[in-house]
C-alpha cells in the first residue's frame, strides 16, 4: 500500500456508498449552536434556497430542512441518497417552508442554477470535490454576498485524551503504517484559532490546513472573503467495538485487506480492555464560514 493524494485520494470518496447504512448509524449529526450560527451569520430565513454539497445520509440536511430552509442536496451515492430520503421522509419539496430535493451526481456535473442559493453547506464533504472546480462553482450558484459554511469534525489535542489517542494511533501504525503516516495533524484549541487567522485570507486555505487536505486554491481568495470560525470541543468515549466501528466508516478503510481490518478490530478492543474504561478522544466540530465577494 502507498500513501495517496490530490485525484487518486479523491476517488475513495465513493466508499462511503459501500458502507452507507453504518455510516448512517455511527457518523453523528452537527451541534445545533454552529447550524444556527451559520444560518445567522447567512441571514437565512424560512424558505430560503440553500445548497447541500455531498448530503450523505441526511445528518445536516436534516438540521437545515428542521430551519425552515428549502435545501437542494446534491449526493453522488445512491445508497447514501436512499437512505438521506428516508430520513428526510415527508419533506419533500412543496410540503412546507422546509423541504429538501435531492440531486443524484458528483458536485461537479451537477446542474445548478447559476447566482440561486442563499447559502452552500457542506459537511464533511468538501474534500472530495476537485477543488480546481469545486471552489469557482460554489462561487457561481451563490447569489451575490452569499454564504458559504463548512462544517467537519476533527482531532484536537489535550492532556485528558492524549494517552488514548496516541494509542489509537500506534495501534494503526502497528496494522497500517502508510496510513498512520498520513493521519492529519492534531493540535490544541488554541493552534488551531491562530493557524486559521494566519490564513483568513483564503477559506481555502484555511480549511486544507484544519483538515490536512489537498484543497487549497489561490482563486478562492479572489472568490471569498469575510472568514469566520467557529469550534464546539466534545470528548468522545467509545468501547472497542464502537471505535472500531468508526474506523469502518472512513475512507482509508477500502485500503486495508481483510487481515489488516481484522487486526484493527483487535487492537481497538486490546485498547479498550487495557484501559479498563471508555478510549477518550478529543474533537472538534469546525464551522467555517466565508462570503461570496
């Protein structure tokens, strides 16, 4: 196995269509205090059109449609949009202020209407989107001086996980070295806050760096502007099965052979007995906001 990037690492985005009932059942929704932070600083309203890029199975667009928004959501997964409609059932479009429509294909085929959507959402998605494409054409379908808000969960460092989490990643190391040599940067509350002032003149930027992806472009400076972070902190604690059932859920998982998946569900639970409680790790949810120029 090798380390992948930029278009080769892009292309698993598709597996979470493989595993998309676990990933509907583990992956968590978004704290409600960063969804109505987005909507506010949006100034969304009931029945204003907004986008969803990459909707999953509904975690967020749930939250936007309970907001009274009119949310197009754009998923490339069939089983992921499957099962976005069951969650989402009774909202379809015409069915009150909320509603949510949901468009099959790849953010960058899909057709949208050009200077429409108040507002573009994308949770944890964005990274799959070529970002050559995707960071002018989120510029297009806004209206002049709409939105664009970026949510996503990652790892924070501190003292109270710390033990737990270099565990978790000695343990990836031990049973994928490639992908324990890839595994994105985790720093403390406040690195995280300056990092992101040092580049608050690119959204870009700012996101490639809190998620350690390959996204950045210079043309999203000229495109955005008005940069705005937002953190909520939460410690997780997961039994071995649980963190192990996490572990399923993400990309680099169609990497592993199945004796590499088996030996990870062992080490998590090698973890958990060791420890004798919960494995602790620290996240936080981002909310990074920025304003078509």
């Amino acid at each position: 196995m090798t380390s992948l990037s930029g278009a080769e690492a892009r292309r698993y985005g598709t597996v979470f269509d493989e595993v998309a009932d676990e990933y509907d059942r583990t992956r968590p929704m978004y704290p409600d205090a960063l969804v109505d932070r987005a909507c506010e600083v949006a100034g969304l309203g009931s029945g204003d059109p907004v986008l969803e890029i990459g909707c999953g199975t509904g975690q967020l667009t749930r939250s936007l449609v309970a907001r009274g928004l009119r949310v197009t959501a754009v998923e490339p997964g069939g089983n992921l949009l499957r099962l976005a409609g069951q969650n989402l059932a009774g909202a379809g479009p015409g069915t009150g202020a909320g509603s949510a429509e949901f468009v099959n294909a790849r953010f960058e085929d899909a057709a949208l209407p050009s200077g429409y959507f108040r507002a573009a959402f994308s949770a944890s998605a964005l990274h799959w989107v070529d970002p050559a494409v995707g960071w002018r054409k989120i510029a297009d379908v806004l209206t002049a001086g709409g939105t664009l808000a970026l949510l996503s969960y990652f790892g924070v460092d501190e003292p109270r996980s710390r033990d737990d989490q270099d565990a978790m990643l000695a343990a990836m190391a031990k049973v994928a070295p490639d992908v324990a040599a890839g595994w994105p940067t985790y720093r403390d509350i406040d690195g995280t806050l300056e990092g992101v002032e040092r580049r608050s003149g690119n959204v870009s930027e700012v996101w490639a760096w809190l998620g350690s992806y390959d996204m950045a472009q210079d043309a999203a400076a000229r495109l955005f502007g008005d940069v705005q972070v937002a953190l909520v902190p939460k410690l997780v604690k997961q039994t071995g099965s649980e963190l192990d059932a996490t572990f399923r859920t993400m990309s680099y998982y169609a990497r592993l052979s199945p004796a590499q998946r088996e030996a990870l569900t062992q080490e998590c639970e090698a973890i958990y007995v060791r420890l004798g409680r919960p494995i602790r790790a620290s996240v936080v949810t981002a909310l990074v906001t920025a304003r078509r120029t």
